[in-house]
C-alpha cells in the first residue's frame, strides 16, 4: 500500500471512544473503505501470539471482518486494547485469531489523540459504529516508507 502510494489521500473516518478508563481510550481508524481503486487483495492473518506483537498504546493493527480479509484498513489504538490480542484458549471462536498488529506510532500520538478527539456525526455509521465516525474525516496527505533504523527512506 505504501510502496505503491495507496495510502495517499486516505482519511481516517472513525473514532471509537471506550466509557472505561482515563480519556482519551478506544481507538481511531483510517484506510481505503473499501475503494476497489485501492484495496488490494486480502493478506493472510497474522495473529499476535505469533508475532508476538500487542495491541497496546500506538499500534497499528489491521481492520478485518474475518481473519483473513484486511485489506486497506487499519486501526490506532487509544490506550493498550490487548482485549484485540489473539486468544487462542478463548470460548469464543471469533475471539481466538484476535487481530493483527503491524506496526507502532513512533511519533506523533499528539497528532493522533487530535484527530481521535474531533467531532462524529451522530448519524454516520451503521450498527455498532453508528455515530463513532468522524463529522469531517482527517485527510492522510502522504505516506512513505521509512527505515528506522537509519531513519532514511
């Protein structure tokens, strides 16, 4: 997505905010919505007792229906939201893959609580996600792959 500049011109359109725990806490979600102009064909899940990643305060995690369907949408974590982790003993079926962490918000979380905070529209959204998106979605200008350790492109 990045390398192919998919990324770019995106927005993140959706701010769920959790009545539990000290404000701000949920997470902000940002992608392609589905844009047949940009998704690519769904990744292969990789559950967190794998990678040995964790959702917990700044990281990037793949949004999905099943496991096995992400494509151009990820989430922010808010806070640590480890209840997303895989939990392979789980009861719950739909529990068990939890969802895929990829990445860390390395700088900028200030940034990212701003977004989080702005206004949703109480009638945008369907089901569950109905009124957690945002009034006036915040535009991804341009995104780029960066070497960390180098700290190049």
């Amino acid at each position: 997505y990045v390398d192919e500049d998919r990324f770019d011109g995106i927005v993140c359109y959706r701010a769920m905010h959790l009545k539990w725990g000290e404000p701000p806490n949920g997470l902000l979600q940002c992608g392609t919505q589905m844009n047949p102009d940009r998704i690519l064909p769904p990744i292969a899940h990789e559950p967190t007792n794998e990678t040995g990643l964790s959702h917990t305060d700044g990281a990037l995690s793949m949004a999905r229906y099943d496991p096995g369907s992400a494509t151009g949408d990820f989430s922010i974590m808010i806070k640590d939201q480890k209840g997303l982790d895989a939990q392979p003993s789980s009861e719950d079926p739909n529990l068990r893959p939890g969802f895929a962490v990829f990445g860390y918000v390395i700088g900028g979380m200030d940034v990212v609580h701003a977004i989080h905070a702005m206004p949703a529209d109480p009638d945008k959204g369907e089901g569950w996600m109905k009124g957690q998106m945002l009034a006036d979605p915040v535009e991804i200008v341009d995104v780029r792959r960066v070497n960390a350790e180098a700290g190049e492109e």
